[in-house]
C-alpha cells in the first residue's frame, strides 16, 4: 500500500483554468485529465487524502472514479457535508493529524504558520493556495498545480522535504559552505573554518560588528570565543550590564 496526498482538484470548476493557468483547453479536459493522472499514480488498494476543494458539482461521480481509499479535508469549495461518506470517502475533517512510521504529518486545507509537533520534526501539508506561497521548513503545498497535477507520494515528499532542507541550510558569506556550527539572529553566518582563520569580520562595518554583538548579548548565544574577538572588532561595544 501506497499513501498519496493531493488538494485543489477544483473538477467542474471551469474559471480555475483561468485563475491559476491550467494546460487544459476546458473543464470537460481538466476533469477527464485529472481523473487519468490520478488514477497512473494510485491503484485501488492504496490510501489518498485529499486536502479540500475536491469538486464544485457532482462529487459523487467523480469520487468512484479515483483509485484508492479516500480520505477529505474540506476545503472551502466543499460544500456538501456529510453527503461526501455516501460518495466514497472514509472520513471528511477539518484538519487531521496522520501517523505513518513514527512520522507525524499535520493535514490542512490552509496552510499554517505552525502546527503539532512541528519542533520534533513533523511536517504540515496543505493546498488552497496553488503554489502561491513559499513555505519553509516541512511543510509544502501538496496541491495538483505544484505536483503536474498528480497525487504525490510519502516517498516522493520525503525526498522532497530532504532536497529541501539542504536547499535552506544557513551557509557561510565567505566560502559559501552549509553553516554547521552558528546561525545568528543578525549579521554575518560563518562556517567554523573562516571563524578560525579570522576572516569572519573583514568587510563589516563597526555598526554591522555592534548590531550582531547587542543581540547575541541580550540572549546570552556568544561563545567567550567569539566574545572576544567582537570586543577587538569593535572596542565600543556595550558590555552585558548596560542591558
């Protein structure tokens, strides 16, 4: 069994294609198309969620048309309550919290700034945006505009989620490597190796040295390492109980 996740198939909804520049030439080719694609990715024993704005008319046909167990989280095109478990699906919430392996996955039409368990690790999926959003961390929109109007896969966002974490990693403005030892709330992030070869400062002005210093100061998150040599970067720099 294969678990999939999709949102915003919007079937029937012909000012979609409009809205978000779909490739399809009408309603009656995007239905047909998402339909076929749904149904190349997912076979009838596999699970798919589905997350919100599924159909505007006749979601009944539609939904025994897709493969798979499928599991709804209204969307706000999702007008037809309860009648949904008569057309074919499992369960129909607002939100849901999946568990799969250990790995908690956080279930949303919209997307949320945070969400359970997201500082051990677990991710947020979503849709209603089409794309528009720019997320960070684990959370993507798993809509059919930014997966080629497919379902995508566990497997297939795992892989996402990782080439997106390197993607983002902090990396050093001197050799551009990943950061792996500091990534401070304001000024320069630097690798531990430039740090040592004290090229960390070069090029900053005192005013960018006393920045990053009063902040680091107020949160108590400078070494007695670096403490010193931001002292001798900038002499003028207040000490801890001016604050």
């Amino acid at each position: 069994m294969t678990i999939f996740f999709c949102a915003d198939h919007h079937i029937n909804h012909s000012n979609i294609i409009r809205y978000c520049d779909r490739p399809f030439a009408d309603v009656e080719e995007m239905n047909e198309a998402l339909v076929e694609r749904h149904n190349q990715k997912v076979k009838p024993g596999d699970q798919v969620y589905i997350l919100g704005d599924f159909a505007l008319a006749d979601p009944e046909k539609w939904t025994r048309r897709l493969n798979g167990a499928k599991y709804l989280i209204k969307g706000n095109h999702d007008k037809f309550g309860n009648k949904y478990l008569q057309y074919g699906f499992g369960w129909v919430k607002d939100t849901y919290e999946l568990k799969v392996d250990g790995l908690s996955i956080w279930l949303a039409h919209y997307a949320h700034l945070t969400w359970p368990k997201r500082h051990y690790g677990a991710w947020h999926l979503f849709g209603h945006s089409h794309g528009k959003i720019i997320t960070k961390g684990n959370s993507t929109d798993v809509g059919v505009d930014c997966w080629g109007f497919y379902p995508v896969s566990l497997e297939e966002l795992r892989e996402h989620f990782r080439l997106k974490a390197y993607v983002e990693l902090p990396r050093c403005v001197r050799c551009g490597e990943p950061e792996t030892a500091h990534a401070p709330t304001c000024g320069p992030i630097t690798c531990d190796t430039c740090d040592q070869n004290g090229v960390v400062w070069s090029g900053y002005t005192n005013e960018d040295i006393q920045k990053h210093w009063e902040i680091y100061s107020t949160y108590h998150r400078i070494s007695d390492g670096r403490e010193r040599r931001l002292r001798e970067a900038s002499p003028e720099a207040p000490s801890d109980d001016e604050y």
